[in-house]
C-alpha cells in the first residue's frame, strides 16, 4: 500500500507520469463503496511510455476527503486487496 498524504507528491508524481507517458490515462473501472468522505475504486491506468512502449497497470485507490472538501489522502493498494481498501475506508470514517 501506498499513501499521499501532501499534496505536492501527488501532483509530483501525476507530473512525471505525463511527462514519460504523453497519452497517460485513467479509467475508473469500477466502485466497490462510496462514502461522503471517500471512495474505493479500480482504476487503470494505461499510455505508452516513452521508452518502454504501451502498458496497462490496475490499481484501487481510495481517495478521501476532509470535512473542508479538499483531497486529505490517497490510498494505493494492489486490485486484490478489496478487502483492506475497504478497512482503511472505513478507518478513515470522520
């Protein structure tokens, strides 16, 4: 698992994967719960890379929000830990 808890490393990290992969993208495949203060989602993220060609990679995040509405956390975990996406979602219960 994976956690962003600044937002200067997400945008860090958003930045360099469109700089290396030019047609970068991020499907949300589907919900597994929706809160008022987060989610969980299978996401896939997929482009060509500029030195490795095309790739695909699955991922749940679990983005959740403060009581303000901004981003306050993003979880990443394997797509075969629902179950622990799920706890962490529900730890995060305001």
């Amino acid at each position: 698992m994976t956690e962003f808890t600044n937002p200067d490393d997400h945008v860090a990290l958003l930045a360099s994967a469109v700089e290396l992969t030019p047609d970068y993208m991020v499907e949300n495949l589907r919900l597994y719960a929706v809160e008022p203060w987060g989610h969980v989602v299978l996401t896939l993220l997929s482009g060509t890379a500029i030195d490795r060609g095309f790739f695909e990679s699955y991922i749940l995040a679990v983005p959740m929000w403060g009581e303000s509405g901004y981003l306050t956390l993003i979880a990443i975990y394997e797509p075969e830990d629902v179950d622990a996406a799920l706890a962490r979602l529900r730890e995060c219960k305001p």
